[in-house]
C-alpha cells in the first residue's frame, strides 16, 4: 500500500492535471462558439454563389486537360496540435481509405497536408507529399489560405498535373460528432450545381462574357469549397477538442475521488496502528 | 409605376457587409466601370478589385473596397459576392498604404503575363490603387 505521502503527491498532481484540461475545455468552448458562427456568416456567400454557378455553368463542367497526369491530389485538413481525442486519427484513416480507393482506380495519390498532424503522419508513412501548411495561427480559416489552397489546385489542374483534386476535412455535426468527409473541389462535380440551379444562362446579360465569366466562378467556387472545408474543420477541431477535454477533467475528478478515498483510509490504517502501539505499550507497562 | 429603389447585397465569406434598398450602386469591371439602377435586367459580371459607390436613399454615399467577386442581378435584386470587402472609413491612410500600392506595383513588374502568378499580382495592384481610391472619395463624400 502506497504511503500516504505518495498519494498527497499523486493527489495534487491530478488536480493540477485537471486544472490544465478544465482550462482547456473552456477555450475550446470559446473558440467553438467563435468558429461556429465563422460557419454561419459563411452561407449567404456559399448559397450566393451554388446559385450563381448553378444557372450559369447550367451542368457544363471544366475537364482535366487532355494527358493530364494520372494522380489526384488530396488536400487533408488537420490540426497543428493534439489532445483533441480520434479527431486526427479518424480523419487519417478516412484520408488513407480515399486514397486506396483511388489508387485501386489507376490514379496515384498525392497529398497536400495542411496542419502539423498530417505533415507528420504523412512524413512516417512516406506517402507522397506535393506540399504542406503549417500555420500555429490562432485561427485556421482564414480566406488567404482557403484562397492560395485553391489557386495552387486551380493551376496545377490546368498545367495537367492533376486530374482530380479533393480535400478531406472533418464535418461538423454537433459539438459531440464529426464525421471526416471527402469532398471533390476540381473538376466541378456536375451534380452539385444542376441542384441549385433554376432556369438557363439565357436568363442573364452577361458581361464579358459566358466564355470569359466561368473560369472566375469555377475559381470563386473551388475558393468557397476550400474555405468551407476550413471552416467546417476549425468548428470540428474545437469540438473534438471539447468533448476530449470534458472527458479528461471527469475523469482526473473521479480519479482525485478515489485517491481520497484510499488516502483517508491510509492515513486511518496509520493513526490505528498508532493507537494499537500505544495500548501495546502501555499494557507491557501495566502487566 | 417604376420600382423606386433597388435590393442591394454586398456578401462576403465572413458575412453580409450590406443588405438595405439602395438608389444605385456603380461598380467596375473588367470592361469599366458599371451602374445598377432599379429593374435593371438580369446582370452577371466580375468584379474587378474596386471601390463600389452605393447611393441610399437619403441621397447620401456608401464606399466599399471589393476585392474582386462576381455581381448578379436577379428579379431587379442587386448581389455582389466579393471574396473580401471593407468599408471605406475602415481603410487606413498613411504611409502604410502608399507603401502598398508601390510594394505591389513592384511584385507585377517581375512577373510575365504568362505566369500563373500574374493574375493575383495584377489584382493586388488594382486593391490597392482601391484602397487609396476608396481614402480620396471618402473624403469628398463626407
């Protein structure tokens, strides 16, 4: 059995240990509310533009040049740091799955990590690497990111290095469920826009023109797709983060409970084997 | 009887920076600039990196600076989706901004036409002639 010391000791390091994931669960909660409504600020543009795209690209859609590359590019959106639960490993695993399948298509994958936890997985895996962003920034989503990840997909397409680029993030449900999701940003998925759309371009005076307008919405449309990505993944980061840090703090709390519990009985096994010395004593005095 | 004023929408990712009926709103595009008045025919356009006017109703002026976006009307409703915008009055004049426009200028100068590059490096100019634009003609409209 422990000596009481050792487990005052232990007691105080889990209390400090829960001070740092209650702490953390606080700020996260914070930074949750903040990028949740970063979420919603989001959608009058995003719907903005689906509509705009709908009726205008009417199911034409930019094809890979002819003899582009046989390779995909993956963007996968991860955090810079840990503590945050199965959040980068669930994503991981999705973003190794979407890979499989693609290669089993006879494309070969090529990945762009963005955040410190995909840099580094990808790192050990060898898997191939066309770039990486890691931004320690206190926010992930910003446009200029969102905006220089699409521009970089966008030429890369049209150089025909790529025939298909996509990015993996986590969707965010809930505060307690996000789901990885894979989502193709170029070519345009055809299916999207024609769900948007109401009525043909002849609708619309166009200015230049048809032919001079689509390149721009293909690039503000892949440039929202990004920054959704970014976005959905900074909510589902903090979230992840949340629910991880909860369940620390229960649990340092529940372990502080049954360290306490086994301290007062130590400490009472102490002051009994004291009392029996003392009657010991004094009954070899009286005997 | 002709529609009087005319549902203007100035939206950007982090949110909706104007949304009120409007007078006119002059903005430019690649052709120069361009006007929208109430029951204005269905309209889409770019945006090029500009200073957007919005007369209200009071007669008054509203500046923005666009970044660059696409401007639709649709049933006489008026949207400019802007991949970022600011107000006028938040643009801060001073050396900072001068510095800008020469820092840009210099950054297209290197640049062939033919690059990837090119396109971003030009739009940059353009904001920041706008921003300096934008300083001048906030001025005037006071």
């Amino acid at each position: 059995m422990a000596t009481l010391k050792a487990i005052r000791r232990r007691i105080a390091s889990v209390q400090s240990t829960q001070q740092v994931t209650r702490a953390m669960k606080l700020v996260s909660a914070a930074k949750l509310r903040r990028a949740q409504e970063a979420l919603l600020n989001d959608r009058p543009y995003a719907e903005g533009l689906s509509r705009l795209a709908g009726s205008l690209l009417a199911g034409q859609t930019m094809e890979p040049p002819p003899g582009a590359k046989k390779t995909a590019l993956i963007a996968v959106i991860s955090s810079d740091r840990g503590l945050c639960g199965g959040y980068n490993a669930n994503l991981l695993r999705q973003a190794e799955e979407q890979a499989a399948q693609l290669r089993s298509q006879g494309l070969q994958v090529s990945f762009f990590a963005v955040g410190r936890k995909a840099a580094d997985h990808f790192k050990r895996t060898g898997a191939l690497v066309a770039g990486q962003q890691i931004n320690n920034a206190p926010r992930l989503a910003t446009v200029e990111l969102a905006n220089s990840i699409a521009d970089m997909m966008l030429n890369e397409f049209r150089a025909g290095n790529y025939e298909q680029t996509a990015v993996i993030y986590s969707h965010f449900h809930s505060a307690l469920s996000q789901r990885p999701t894979y989502e193709r940003i170029l070519p345009v998925e055809s299916g999207k826009q024609t769900a948007a759309g109401v009525g043909g371009p002849s609708d619309y005076l166009i200015e230049p023109s048809r032919a001079e307008l689509i390149p721009l919405i293909i690039q503000s449309y892949a440039q929202s797709a990004v920054y959704h990505a970014l976005l959905e993944a900074e909510a589902s980061e903090h979230a992840a983060r949340m629910t991880a840090m909860d369940a620390a703090s229960n649990n340092a709390a529940d372990m502080i409970s049954r360290l306490t519990l086994e301290m007062n009985r130590a400490r009472q096994a102490g002051i009994t084997r004291e009392l029996m010395d003392i009657v010991g004593g004094a009954e070899a005095l009286s005997a | 009887m002709a529609q009087e004023a005319l549902p203007f929408k100035l939206i950007t990712p982090t949110g909706v920076l104007f949304d009120d009926a409007v007078r006119e709103v002059i903005a430019v595009n690649p052709l120069g600039e361009f006007g929208v008045l109430p029951e204005h025919v269905n309209y889409v356009t770019a945006v090029v990196p500009c200073v957007v006017t919005v007369k209200l109703n009071d007669g008054t002026f509203r500046l923005f600076v666009v970044s660059g976006g696409l401007a639709e009307v649709k049933d006489g409703v008026l949207t400019i989706l802007a991949s970022s915008a600011e107000t006028a009055e938040a643009v801060v004049e001073g050396e900072a901004l001068s510095q800008e426009i020469v820092a840009a200028e210099q950054r297209l100068q290197g640049i062939s036409f033919y690059e990837p590059a090119y396109h971003n490096a030009l739009k940059a100019v353009q904001l920041a002639r706008a921003r300096e634009l934008a300083v001048r003609l906030r001025a005037q409209v006071r």
